[in-house]
C-alpha cells in the first residue's frame, strides 16, 4: 500500500501573506533608524538637485505607477496562412 488514503495535506496557508505583525516590526525598525518625515525631506531634496531615481520615486509615490496598457489590435493586416505539418512518431 502506498498510503496515499493516508495523505491529509497541508494545513493553512504556507505560502501566503506573511503576518501583520511581521510588517509592524519591520516598520518599526525602519521609523528607529529614521523617521519618515526626514526620509521624505532628503528625497525632496534630491528631486530638487535632478536626481533621475527620486525624481521617479517621488512621481510614484505622489501620483501612482502608469497604468500599463497593452494594445489588442492588429495592424488590420491579414494573417499569413500557416502551413501545419505532421510528423510520425518513432
């Protein structure tokens, strides 16, 4: 016998999102080495400088990312017959 009757699975998530608690104390950590408001007056101060990087990072945060868009159509272009061919196997 295998024992696959056996077999009960996982229990809980494993893979999912990690406990908030987890994300509390590493905000916490990050507010002991510099609390937010000096972080944002040195990334105000690099966008003023012409940082590249914080330029985009300040937009990100202020604005939001781009919507990525995808385009769906064609060229209006015919498409080119295929030619499907069939092979023996061995």
């Amino acid at each position: 016998m295998d024992g696959r009757v056996n077999n009960r699975g996982t229990i809980g998530n494993k893979g999912g999102r990690p406990p908030k608690a987890d994300e509390i104390k590493v905000i916490e950590a990050m507010d002991a080495v510099m609390i937010p408001e000096e972080a944002w007056k040195n990334l105000a101060k690099l966008v003023q400088d012409g940082d590249v990087q914080a330029i985009k990072t300040w937009l990100a945060y202020r604005y939001g990312q781009p919507k990525k868009t995808i385009d769906h159509q064609n060229d209006g272009g015919r498409f080119e017959r295929l030619e499907i061919v069939y092979v023996e196997g061995e």
